[in-house]
C-alpha cells in the first residue's frame, strides 16, 4: 500500500456523512497512530482518563504490525466506512 493511498484515505474519511462506531472510530485511530508512528509507546493512561485509555489500548494490540500492514488494513477499513457511512 501506497503513502499516497494511506494519505488520501486519511482525508476521505473526514468526508463521510455519518458517525461511525466507537469501535470503527478505534480501529481507525489504532490503525492510523500504527501506520504513522509504529508501536504504543509511553505509558498506559490512569483508570479515570477513559477515552485515551480506550485508544491506547486499541493501539497497543496491534504491537508487533508492520507499519505497511497497519496502512493497507486502514485503506480497507476507509473504503468499507465510506460505503456503510455516505
């Protein structure tokens, strides 16, 4: 998978219509924060601080994907919201 295809879906989601799952919502992020940045790195957030808790716990299970992986799963996921969502 391209830089430029990972790119352009980064920009395509933002165009959907309707709000995706929370679920949806981590993956991309997890799936995103992996292709851009590799492993989870610093410290798991406190119990109080819920939503970067949920975040970096979706990106800390991808630990271990290639960054080329990580951009081709979120390229697909893209193109499946774009059409559930628009």
């Amino acid at each position: 998978m391209s830089k430029e295809s990972f790119q352009r879906a980064a920009e395509e989601i933002k165009q959907i219509t309707k709000r995706p799952s929370n679920d949806e919502l981590l993956s991309l992020y997890a799936l995103f924060k992996q292709g851009t940045e590799g492993d989870v790195q610093g410290s798991r957030p406190g119990m109080f601080d819920l939503k970067s808790r949920a975040k970096y716990d979706a990106w800390a299970k991808l630990k271990g994907k290639s960054t080329e992986s990580a951009r081709s799963e979120y390229v697909k996921l893209v193109e499946s919201l774009k059409q559930k969502y628009s």
